[in-house]
C-alpha cells in the first residue's frame, strides 16, 4: 500500500523502457548516491487492487535483467553510485545479479548477525555494500538499545498476540548483550560497562566506530543518530497513528556541525575509515 501505481512491465517493455530510464535519470543527476527502495521491484511487485485486501493482491513479475541494464547504463550516463535496497525477502535471483550489474547491498548492522545471533565482527562485511546502523522505518540507535520501537507497538495495539510484546524486549534485553560483546571484541566499551536500558554517553561513537570499520565501500550516517533521536522517522503500519516523516530534528540543521557530539562521532568515524 504505498499509495503509488506501479509500472505496467508489458507497457514499458513496448516504450523501449523509456519511462523507467527517465525516472532514474531524474534522480540521479542530482546526487552522487542513489538509493533504490524495494529493488526486488526490478524483478517482480506484489500488486494489490484499489480496494482488495493484501490477500487479494498477486505477484507481478518484470524484466529484470532488461530493468537492471537500464539502471546500469543511466548510473555510467550521470556518474552516479547505485545502492539496492535488499532487506526482506529477496529471490535468490536478484542478489546473484546485483553484484556484478555494481549495485552496492545494503546492509543494517541489526541484521548482520551470525548463526548464533552475534553480530558480525566489522571484517566480515562484503566491499561492495553500503553499511548503516539503521534506517528510517527501523529504530534508531537510541530508540534500539532502550526498546523505545516495541513499547510503542504496544501502545498502539500492533502485536496481535499478547506475548510477542513480552517475547520482543526479551529478545531486545538479549541483543543489548550481544551487540555490548561485539563492541567488546573490537575494543570500543569501556570496562565495567553494562548493557542496561539506559544509554551509555559513549555507545553512539562505539557503535559507528566498529561499523566504519567495515570494508563496505560507502558507509552512512543517520541525522537521526546524529542528533541522538529516540524516534524513528518511520513506523510502517502506523499511516495515521503516528507522526510518521513529521518529527523534526531537536537541532536546525545548519548548528549540526557545531555541535560537540555530532563533531566528536564524525572525527572518530573518519579516523576509522581512513584506517580501513
């Protein structure tokens, strides 16, 4: 439901693809970076009738390899770098494609994690990614450690069952630990640390330091975690039950880089990645 119509594959196949080549061109020419939401879209779109339940909607399968050239050649046109959006349920299809078309993988440091649910040390991140901390429809860094995003599903009714909210900040108590170990492997907590609900002072520079260790070819800041927002900008499934895309930062923009915190994160991220 993004309140969008989606392309019709035979239709643009009959325009040579042109309506998708204009598209992308549009937003690349304006930046160095492009990001592309869903890029599973490239292959196939789950479609739902205006009207109909999610039930009711089907799988509509595009010309991948064709979209993809397309998005290739307009990236080379405007000298611009392409991160596909591969988080959820991706066909094998896509990521094997990706890699070689040069579309950089996305990758969240909440879901990097190994078989046993430990985080993946910083060296195991592939070079041909964008890493992040998070995104916009995930809790930020402050918001994550404090369990802020599942005590306001359950304020808002969003756990059908009564024991997921229970089973979640278990769950949440349980990764604190775990991502407090990982910091610890790399050296970036402070002895005697505690994985409490209360925020360390030093977590937000730890936890950008291990990932900007990463190999991962472009790595990215949030402004949300920059100015140390507990709020996420997004909370899918909440249209009208939450200020979604609506919270403004606690800082204008323009005082950010004069601001001790936010100077402080970005040095000790540049330290790093000039030493990857």
């Amino acid at each position: 439901g993004w309140g969008v119509v989606p392309f019709d594959p035979a239709a643009l196949r009959e325009a040579g693809h042109g309506p998708f080549a204009r598209v992308t061109g549009a937003n690349l020419r304006r930046g160095g970076v492009l990001r592309v939401d869903h890029v599973m879209g490239l292959m196939r779109l789950f479609w739902v009738p205006e009207g109909l339940a999610p039930a009711e909607g089907a799988y509509v399968r595009y010309p991948f390899r064709e979209l993809l050239g397309v998005l290739a050649l307009e990236s080379r046109r405007h000298g611009c770098v392409v991160v596909g959006e591969d988080l959820g349920t991706v066909p094998d299809e896509v990521r094997a494609a990706l890699g070689p078309a040069g579309v950089l993988s996305y990758r969240v440091l909440y879901f990097e994690r190994e078989g046993d649910g430990a985080f993946k040390a910083p060296g195991a991140y592939p070079a041909g990614a964008l890493a992040v901390v998070s995104t916009h429809d995930l809790p930020t860094l402050r918001g994550w450690w404090t369990g802020r995003d599942i005590a306001l599903r359950e304020r808002l009714g969003l756990f059908p069952d009564p024991g997921l909210h229970a089973a979640q900040a278990a769950a949440r108590s349980a990764d604190r630990h775990r991502l407090l170990e990982a910091l610890r492997r790399e050296g970036l907590a402070p002895d005697g640390a505690a994985a409490t609900e209360e925020v360390p002072p030093w977590l937000a520079v730890a936890v950008h330091r291990y990932l900007a260790r990463s190999a991962a070819r472009v790595f990215m800041v949030q402004l949300e975690d920059l100015a140390g927002q507990e709020d996420q900008a997004n909370l899918p499934g909440t249209p009208d039950r939450a200020p979604n895309w609506r919270r403004k930062l606690p800082v204008d923009l323009e005082a950010l880089r004069d601001d001790p915190g936010v100077r402080a994160l970005l040095e000790a991220v540049d330290r790093e990645r000039r030493a990857t």
